[in-house]
C-alpha cells in the first residue's frame, strides 16, 4: 500500500498520478483538513505536522510515502525528514528531475507562502542545473479558492492571473509548485500561453515511486483507494466524486489531532 498526505485536496493530483502508472495498487491518502492552509503557517507548526503524517502512515504499514505536498517537502528541505520506516517520494527532487529533462534555464515557481520562504526551490534547482535562473512567487489565495470548491471563479482565474504576473517574461517553465494548483492548470495554461512548459512534479514522482515499488513486487493488490480526512467528510467526499469522478469513494473520517 501506498500512503500519501497533504494539507487538503491537493494531494488528489498526486494520487491522480499514481493511479494512472499502478492501477492495481492500494492507496492511502490523508487530507489534513483541519490544518489546511499550510502555507500560512510556521516552519515548527509545518514540521510537526510533517513528523505526525509521516508517522501516522508509517503506521499503516504503508510501503511508500509519496509525498503529496510541496510545502512539507520543501519544509524537510531545510530541517531534515522525519525517521520512517517506508520509502518517500519527494516533490522537490521529482521538479528538479523534470526541469533537467525539459533543459528549462529560466524557470519561474509558483508555490506556498512557506515554500517560497524557505528557498527549497530554487536552492535545489540551481543545484542540478548551473546556468539556471529562478524566481519564486508565492500564490497564498489559490488554495482556499480550491478548497472551497471554487475551481471556475473568475476570482480564482484572476488570482491565478495576479500570480503570475509577478513572474518575468520568456520562461521556459514554470513549476506548478502547490499540488492544489494543477486542479487550476486550465488557468495557468490561459494567463502563461503555450510557450511556456507547465511543469507538475508529481508526473516524474509517480513514475519514480512506481518503478521502484514495481520492482519490490509490493504494488499487485486491490487496486483500493481510501480517503481519509479530519475535517469535514461529507465536504470532502464530494470534493472527490467532482475531482477524482468516482461515483462512491471509499472516504474515512477521522479524528486527528490538530497538533498546532
Ligand atoms: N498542497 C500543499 C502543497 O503542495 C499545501 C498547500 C497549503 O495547504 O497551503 O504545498
């Protein structure tokens, strides 16, 4: 079984991507609701809500971690990660991956507050790619917007807008760095136009984790996903049938605590 976590609906992109590469595999993915924005909170508060997710799907006996939220990774980027027992799968290394591949040199990040704060991004991309110029927006409305469902709104097309229109002119790529954000990628798509890649991490992550977990034999399985939240369920499950077009999901709610 695989265990993947984020803050909220964002992790169904991630999930989204696995599911296309291992179609047989169990899923576990958990939306921490009751925490969501992540992006607005500190660095100790995104930690350990790192450190309590990981732990909690470690718990499920899971095989993998996929890391279905940028904020945490780029969170474990600069105070390490957690001790685990499964393998994780993280966005910053998969971007990093896809912006060799596409030869991207001028390459602009859309992300979290606290993802561009902490400089993962950038920091990993000039890393792999030496010529590389980088910027990094920070985007702090989208993710209520799609949490509230509202994926079509002028208001979130418009937001959308405001963020990139802090990026430079004639980039290659730009990262979709928030795994809330390729729910918007129609957007993205009208205001970036098609001269610039759009680059969602989680394609070259699920390809990563689906090589490695086909090679341990661990993935023949029910093909179940399960969706668990600690925030409003019947809310979430509707999210999902909308998101994911699954007419009777298989969503847990659950009573985590907040550990903020
Ligand atoms: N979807 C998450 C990410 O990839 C977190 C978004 C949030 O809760 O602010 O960064």
């Amino acid at each position: 079984m695989i265990g993947v976590f984020d803050s909220g609906l964002g992790g169904l992109t991630v999930v989204r991507r696995l599911r296309e590469r291992l179609p047989n595999a169990d899923i576990i993915f958990l939306a921490d609701q009751k925490n969501v924005p992540y992006g607005d909170r500190s660095n100790e508060e995104l930690a350990s809500l790192l450190e309590s997710h990981v732990g909690w799907l470690d718990e499920q006996n899971v095989d993998a971690i996929v890391m279905g939220c940028n904020t945490s990774c780029a969170i474990a980027d600069s105070f390490g990660w957690p001790k685990a027992r499964a393998e994780i799968f993280d966005l910053l290394d998969a971007a990093t991956v896809a912006v060799q591949r596409a030869h991207a040199r001028r390459i602009g990040v859309v992300a979290t507050a606290a993802t561009v704060r902490s400089g993962a991004y950038g920091r990993r991309i000039s890393n792999a790619v030496h010529d590389a110029e980088v910027w990094e927006v920070a985007a702090p409305a989208l993710v209520p917007l799609v949490e509230a469902g509202k994926i079509d709104a002028p208001e979130t097309r418009d937001a959308v807008a405001t963020a990139c229109a802090q990026l430079p002119p004639d980039l290659d790529a730009v990262v979709l760095g928030c795994t809330h954000y390729p729910i918007l990628d129609r957007h993205f798509a009208a205001v970036l136009g098609e001269n610039v890649l759009r680059i969602d991490p989680a394609l070259v992550q699920s390809g990563r984790a689906a090589e490695r977990l086909l090679q341990d034999g661990s993935v023949d399985e029910s093909g179940r996903t399960t969706y668990v939240t600690n925030g409003e369920v019947q809310r979430f499950r509707e999210n999902i049938i909308t998101l994911m077009r699954e007419a009777d999901p298989h969503v847990v709610g659950i009573h985590k605590e907040s550990v903020v």
